[in-house]
C-alpha cells in the first residue's frame, strides 16, 4: 500500500482514450452487508440494485459497485498466496477518527503510520486511509491496483482512459484527471486468473464506451487480452498484468 501524492514528472497528454471509467467494483459475497458498510463509511447513497449487484455513489461522485461472488477467496494481504490485486485508497482529513469510525463499522486494522492506516472491509478487502487534512470528510483518491511493472501498466491504462501519467517513480505510477487511478509494483506478483474461483479477481474496472466492437478492437491494439463472459451490454478483458475488466454501454 502507498500512498502517491507527490508529482514526479508528467508524461504527455495522450490521444483520447477508448472509454470512461464508470465503477469501481469488488466482489462480495454479501451484497447488502458489504454496501452498507461502504456506504456508511463514504456517507454515499445506493445508485442502483438488482440481484446480484449493488452501486453505491459517493459524495465525491464516484460509483463504487460490488457484485455477488457467492465463493469469493478473500485476500490474505500482504501475502501473495491469496493476495489483493488492488485497493481503494481514500482521503481522511483525522486518521484517527476516520480509523475508529471504520472499526466501529467492522473493519480489521491490518497496518498503521503517521500518513496512511491499512484496514480491510468486511469481504476482506484491503483499503487505505490516507491523511489529507483539507479532505472534506471521506473523500476517494483512486484504486490502486498491484502489478509487476507499474510504469508499463500506467501507460496501457493511459491509453484506455485517455488519461496522462501525472506520476511515474520509484514503483509507482498514477493516472491524472479528475477520476485518478494507481499502480504500484509488486514483488513475485500473482495474478488473478479469471474465472477459476482457486485465483479469483479481487477487483476490476468498469469502463464506458459508445461500442463494444470499437472499444473492442482499442483495447486488444493496447495490449488487452479478450476473457470469456460477455452480454448485451459488456465483454470482459484482461489488462497486461491479468487484472479483469469490463468494456460496458
């Protein structure tokens, strides 16, 4: 877990990239329980329901979505035998209170300093709080996700979302704009290996395009790789570090 708010040098803007980023979505294998628990700590509001799947907005106008994984492994952070792929890191103007406030709604402390807390949620997923005094209230910085190489990973991720690498150093990389998201380079990294519920995905993206044949061919040109599961309104590809995620209408 790192906390990126320093600037290193900015690469340049890139063309415009393939989709949006619309949801942060983790699998849960409770829905209403792991909501509820996001909601409470974000002060957001449930977006949208159906059976298996929930979309919570935050104040700050991001839709974190969880998804009914009924076997879902949990991670076993900071291992890599069952390990996270990526977490949300979130802004606290008092990581003690903030800290406190998520315990008392059932998170897990996992690691604590002077600038971010580790906590895991109910489903076992790590999350970061990280100080930002002049944060109004719970704010969300990103998802960062875990990667051999984060340079390499920023840069496929630039490409998608037509966003510039505004940070590149020392095994971390971050994606600029007004929805920004990390990476950070990982010793011997284990990927998921979607489908196989023994390597699970953790966490995935879901990015909006106009079309999916278009969104398709950007992608794959990118480096994406096409994973089985599609519908009338998403497919499902794998980033080059195996990380899931969902071209949606």
């Amino acid at each position: 877990m790192t906390e990126s708010t320093s600037t290193g040098p900015a690469a340049a803007a890139p063309a415009p990239g393939v989709g949006v980023l619309k949801s942060v979505v983790l699998d849960v294998p409770d829905l209403a329980t792991e909501a509820g628990f996001w909601t409470a700590l974000t002060g957001g509001a449930v977006k949208f329901t159906d059976h298996d799947w929930i979309t919570v907005t935050t104040p700050d106008r991001w839709d974190v979505a969880f998804q009914l994984a009924p076997d879902h492994v949990p991670p076993q952070w900071p291992g890599q035998e069952h390990p996270q792929q990526a977490h949300l890191d979130l802004y606290v103007p008092d990581l003690a209170a903030a800290s406190a406030r998520a315990v008392e709604l059932g998170a897990t402390v996992l690691r604590e300093n002077e600038q971010w807390i580790t906590l895991s949620d109910l489903a076992g997923h790590p999350f970061d709080l990280c100080l930002k005094e002049e944060s109004d209230g719970v704010t969300v910085m990103g998802p960062t996700f875990d990667c051999p190489d984060a340079s390499e990973l920023a840069a496929f991720w630039s490409g998608v979302l037509g966003a510039p690498v505004a940070y590149d150093a020392d095994g971390v990389a971050m994606l600029g704009g007004d929805r920004p998201v990390l990476f950070q380079s990982v010793a011997d990294y284990n990927p998921p290996r979607w489908p196989d519920p023994a390597h699970p995905q953790q966490v995935h993206l879901d990015v909006g395009v106009p079309d999916l044949d278009a969104g398709e061919t950007a992608v794959l040109a990118l480096g994406a790789a096409r994973l089985p599961g599609e519908g009338s309104g998403f497919r499902v590809f794998a980033d080059p570090a195996g990380h899931p995620f969902c071209l949606v209408l």
